[in-house]
C-alpha cells in the first residue's frame, strides 16, 4: 500500500451490520429493561387520546358512581338507625350494616369490571404501536368484543381466590383461639403471622405466574384455563425478571402518586391556619376543609391512576411480546406482518395468534416453533427414471422421503441437508441432470459449454 492512499475501513466488502427493524414502539428484538420501561411511558405520549383520555373517563366515572353510591348507603344507615326508637336501635343495626355492605359490593365490582376494560383496551394498542399502529376507542372496543366477560371472569377468579385464602386462615385462627384456650391463642397468633406472609408469598407467586393472562385472552383469544396455562409455561426460567419488571413500575407508579398527593395535604393545612387563625375552629369549617381536601386528593389520586393503569398494562403487554419473541420468534411474524402491510396485502394475518396447538417444551417451557405460516400442499413429485429396485433389496427410505417431501413454506429451514444422499438417489440427479455415461453430446461440442 503506497503512501497517501485512501486506506479502506476494517472489514470493508464484507456485509455490515444493520440494527434491528423499529416500525413501531420499540425494535423487533429480544427487549431490554430500558426498552420495556421506555416503551411503557411512551405508550401514552404517543397516543394520549386513546389512552389517557380513555383512563380518565373511566376511573372518573367509576370514581362518580363509587362516591355516590358509599355516601347514599351511608346516609341509608345514619338515617335508620337515627330515625329508630332508642329500644329498637339494638335489633335494627346489624340488618343496616348488612344492608349497607350489601350496597357497597356495587362499587367493588364496578371497579374490578373498569380495570378489566382498560387493561384490554391498553394490551391492544400497545400491541398495534409495537408494528406502528395507532387505534381509536371505537376500534380497540370492536377487536376486544367477546373477550372483556372472559377478563372480568380471570379477575373474580383472583379475588375469589384471595378471599378463599384468607377465609381458611381466618377460621383456622378462630378455632384455635376459641378451642385452645391460652396455648390455642398463642399458636393461633403464630400461625397468623406466618400466614399472613405465607399467603402473600403465594399471591406474588401466582400473580406473577399468571400475569400474561390478560395479554393472552386479548392477542391470542384463547379460553381462560388455556391462557392460565400458556402463561405458566411462557413465564417458565423468567420468574425473577418479570416480577422484577412488574414490582419496579408498580414502586414507580406509587411513589409518583404519593409524591404528587403530599403537597395537596400540605397546602390544605396550612390553608386550614389562614381561615382560622385563632385555633376556633367550627363544624362548618372543619367540614368545607375536610370535603375540599378529600375531592382535590381524590381527583390526584384519579390522575395517577389513570396514568398508572396505562403504564402498567403497557408493561405486562411487552414483557408478553419480549417472551414470545425471546421463545417463540414473533419478531419474525410481526416483520412479515409490517412487510405485508406496505405491500398493501389484504386481509392482513394476525401476527399474534398461533394457528398450531401449544406444545410444552423439554423443561416445562414453550417448545420453540417457527412463525406460523399458511398450511402448504403436499405436493409430490413424479417417479424418477432410475433404476428398478429389486424384490431382495429394499428401498432406500432417505431418499423416498426427500422425494415425497412438500415444499417447504417461508421462514422455515429445508428439511434436506446440503450434501445428503448419492447421485443416484437424488431426485435431481435423475430427472434432470444426465449422467456423463448417458450423455452422447458434450457441452463443449454442441456450444453450450462456456468458454474459457
């Protein structure tokens, strides 16, 4: 190499590298922490209508109805029991308690249905921002048509179990303590408390296990045992990372609350000593503090929940993803996906279901499949001219099932290998290539040769 010459780069003629494709929210790639905690904030700024728009108009609403509903049956018990004669309060109060509990189960299962909702509304625009789609209210309400009773069912079913739990450790503890006397009271306090961290260790367990529920009734429409199942085995050597993912967003979201909520109660003490200085304070204003206190944390508490909902469905729909990509190769189909689209291809496959039944791999994990393509024909080709097999020998059965293999389909391996079997029992060596035995004309003599 002469002196001033321009040197070429190291590894220059080769291919270089090329990032992964990003059309959407975050690259088509195994996803990294920063990746999921960026894309989960992101998920909102990109489209605030749909999402946060959406999340308010919820929880306010459910905020509204929940409020309403606590202060009529609280004025229902107030004015029973006050209404009663002084003889009759004793008997009338357990039915007014029992009365109002029965009221207040109303706002319990009006919540558990709204977080249903906005977790599948939200689970289904991630998955569209990830391929560079955005979708309106109506749109995302359309696709999840059918599968909201199938969430709201999957979150009565934690709540049922949660009761159930605790209802057992309850009577257990109760016996014990009426039973046992002292000894009974004091193993009944133990077994209390290493319960009670007993449940919760199960709880996070199994919650942690089962998050990708939601994401799979939503994306793949499966029936619930399914997605239970499907969960277990895609969360399987994956543990630790999801509940550290999911615990992370939750410890952000609940600071970022209590955050937002301490200077609201701040400023409302110290409002509080500027309308009565003198200490004097009366009912009246100790009651218009304490409603305008509670209805502007009330309203902050809204905001961050609304927010929080957001982010935290947006999380478990990517861990969801970053699982399926990590196991099962969905970067693939979701590229073919945005490669179809731009192709103006129609209808559109659904990049997110599976066609095939789900297999358990070795280890209790998700067998690892190639992406799901169209069913392809077996298609045969015709007998080669070869030579006859005898009766005494038998077939040669490698190259009966190179022969009658179907083609093979996009993005999947061939299944012959380069170099397998001899000339004569090769399909293309019998068909289509002659032999130098058979062959009269060279390609030199009749002009088809190339030249040297």
């Amino acid at each position: 190499m002469q002196d001033g010459a321009p040197q070429q780069p190291w590894g220059a003629g080769a291919p270089g590298w090329a990032p992964p494709p990003k059309p959407g929210l975050v690259p088509l790639r195994p996803l990294t922490l920063g990746d999921i905690l960026g894309a989960a904030f992101r998920v909102f700024r990109r489209n605030p209508r749909t999402t946060l728009g959406t999340s308010l108009l919820f929880n306010l609403a459910s905020f509204l109805v929940t409020a309403g509903i606590t202060a009529g049956a609280a004025f229902f018990a107030y004015s029973r029991i006050s209404g009663a004669l002084p003889q009759d309060r004793d008997a009338i109060v357990p039915g007014t308690i029992a009365g109002a509990g029965a009221l207040l189960i109303v706002p319990l299962f009006l919540s558990i249905a709204v977080q249903a909702i906005l977790q599948g509304v939200f689970v289904l625009e991630t998955s569209h921002q990830v391929v560079g789609e955005k979708m309106r209210l109506r749109g995302l309400l359309r696709q999840a048509r059918g599968r909201i009773w199938a969430l709201i069912g999957w979150v009565l079913l934690l709540l049922a179990a949660g009761i159930v739990g605790v209802g057992v450790l309850g009577g257990v503890i109760t016996l014990l303590v009426v039973l046992g006397g002292r000894a009974g009271t004091v193993i009944g306090v133990l077994i209390g408390v290493v319960g009670f961290f007993g449940i919760i260790v199960v709880a996070v367990w199994i919650g942690t296990k089962t998050a990708l529920v939601p994401s799979i009734l939503l994306l793949e429409r499966s029936t619930v045992r399914r997605a239970i199942a499907r969960s277990w085995h895609l969360t399987t050597f994956s543990f630790w990372r999801v509940f550290g993912i999911i615990a992370l967003v939750a410890v952000i979201v609940s600071t970022a609350s209590n955050v937002a909520s301490a200077p609201v109660s701040f400023i409302a003490q110290i409002g509080g000593g500027l309308l009565q200085p003198n200490g004097s304070v009366s009912d009246t204003g100790q009651i218009v503090t304490f409603v305008v206190v509670t209805l502007i944390g009330n309203l902050i508490t809204v905001l961050i929940s609304a927010i929080g909902a957001v982010i935290q469905s947006s999380t478990v729909a990517l861990l969801y993803i970053d699982l399926r990509i990590r196991r099962e190769g969905l970067d693939l189909e979701l590229l073919r996906y945005v490669e179809l689209r731009s192709a103006g291809v129609t209808p559109l496959p659904d990049p997110y279901r599976t066609p095939e039944p789900f297999v358990a791999g070795p280890g209790g994990g998700p067998a690892r499949r190639s992406p799901a393509v169209a069913p392809v024909p077996d298609i045969r080709l015709p007998a080669s001219p070869g030579p006859r097999l005898s009766a005494s020998r038998p077939p040669d059965a490698a190259a009966h099932r190179r022969i009658t293999a179907p083609v093979s389909a996009p993005f999947t391996r061939p299944r012959t290998r380069p170099g397998a079997g001899s000339s004569t029992s090769s399909p293309r060596a019998s068909t289509s290539r002659p032999s130098p035995a058979s062959s009269t004309v060279s390609p030199r003599a009749s002009g088809t040769g190339s030249p040297r």
